[in-house]
C-alpha cells in the first residue's frame, strides 16, 4: 500500500508515508522515476518487513491538469499459509490545478492497489477515490475505500502535512495522518494516527531523504504481536526522468 503520490502541489495523502512514490511531472509529458527505501512504510506501517525496498514508476501529465500512473514496489507480509504477496503495482489517475484567485492547489483522483501474484483469498486488492486542498506549504488530504485491504471494509484516512523548502535544495517536512478500518479485526489492528518528519536533499540530480515515522499502535495491538507499527528511521534516495 502505497505512500503519497506527489503532484504539482504535492497531495500528502496517498502516498502517506514515504516519499519513494511516484511524482507527476509538473509540465505537460512523461516522467519516470525509481528508488530505494530502508522500509517501505505505509500509513506508518512497514509493508516489507522492515527491508530494503526498489520502487518505481512511469507517469503522464497533461497541462490540463489531468495525470495518470503506474508505480510498484516490492512487499512482504509474511504470509505463510498460501501464496502471499511479492510485489505491488499501483495504478492511479487523476485532476489537479489552481484556485488561482486565491493561491489554492487542489487534486482529485482514484488510486487501485494490486497485488499481482497473491493468492486471491486474501482479498489485498483495493481501491481508494482520494482528494486533497493546499495551500502554500500546507496540505489537508483525505481517502475513503468501500473495501479496504484483506477484505475489512469501509476505511477513511485524513493526512494533515507541511513542506518546506530551503535554499541549496534544502527540505523539510512533516506529516500526522488518522487511518479508520470498519472490521479492525479483519484488518489487524485498531484504527490508528501515524506521524512522519523528514529533511531532504537533492544532489546532482538524486533526491535525499531522512525521515523519522511512527503510529501510535503497540506491539500487541500490530497484528497481535509485530514491531512493524514501531517508531523508525527510513533512508531514502530517488531519481526522476524528464
């Protein structure tokens, strides 16, 4: 389950967690882009068992503001039991543009989650319509789902994020976001706030970035016993292609 997808005025709600996403060129055209992640976290929660993680993507952006996608990554949930999940694709498109009169970004879109070689039982599968208001460095985001991951039901998550930027491509950052799950006990886990802080950098082409995340789940509360839902810092290098 994917992060944040980053647009021209970056909507901090999907693309939750790590910036190793996909970013949509802010010019008419196609872009791609790849990285590498210490653990790939969404919503807080490690979705690789606290690994390494390549991720990448290709996308397209018309300058009407329209925007379409492809990203995947590579997950592990440690399934054992049938045939579990070696990868997520992410297929995505969406609107985004300018209140002009008042400086107001805005960004609307559908987001589908697949992963491709897990047994169909595990119903992981789903698909969120997600939407986002910005305003100078500040984004109020929010994604709704009829049918969430393993088949839990109805879920809700509002992010609240702020990005700076710095001179000497300097940047900083930080996020809290609330996740609801309608059958928690189908999910996993109580319904949850993760938190993030970031500094980045770019240099010489290749994007930098150190972020501390965390939720506020224990151990126990982590699918009945995992450190995945632990407070950690994640490293993070990407590169995009115009």
């Amino acid at each position: 389950m994917k992060k944040q997808l980053l647009t021209s005025m970056v909507s901090a709600m999907v693309v939750a967690g790590s910036l190793a996403a996909p970013t949509i060129a802010t010019a008419s055209g196609f872009s791609a882009n790849v990285a590498m992640t210490t653990d790939y976290r969404f919503r807080g929660i490690s979705q690789n068992d606290e690994t390494f993680a390549i991720q990448g993507g290709f996308d397209y952006a018309h300058d009407s503001g329209f925007y379409a996608g492809v990203w995947g990554s590579n997950v592990d949930f440690q399934i054992q039991t049938v045939d579990d999940a070696t990868a997520e694709l992410d297929l995505y498109a969406g609107f985004g543009g300018e209140f002009s009169d008042y400086g107001i970004g805005y960004d609307v879109g559908v987001l589908h989650y697949e992963y491709p070689n897990a047994d169909g039982s595990l119903n992981y599968d789903f698909t969120e319509v997600y939407g986002s208001l910005s305003y100078k460095w500040f984004t109020v985001s929010y994604a709704h789902t009829g049918d969430y991951f393993g088949g839990s039901g109805d879920a809700d998550y509002l992010n609240l994020a702020a990005d700076f930027e710095f001179e000497d491509d300097w940047s900083a950052g930080a996020s809290i976001g609330h996740q609801s799950v309608e059958e928690n006990a189908t999910w996993g886990t109580p319904d949850w706030n993760d938190y993030k802080a970031y500094v980045g950098k770019s240099y010489k082409g290749f994007d930098f970035e150190v972020a501390l995340v965390d939720t506020d789940l224990s151990d126990r509360e982590c699918f009945g016993g995992s450190d995945w839902c632990d407070s950690t810092v994640t490293f993070t290098v990407s590169k995009t292609f115009e």
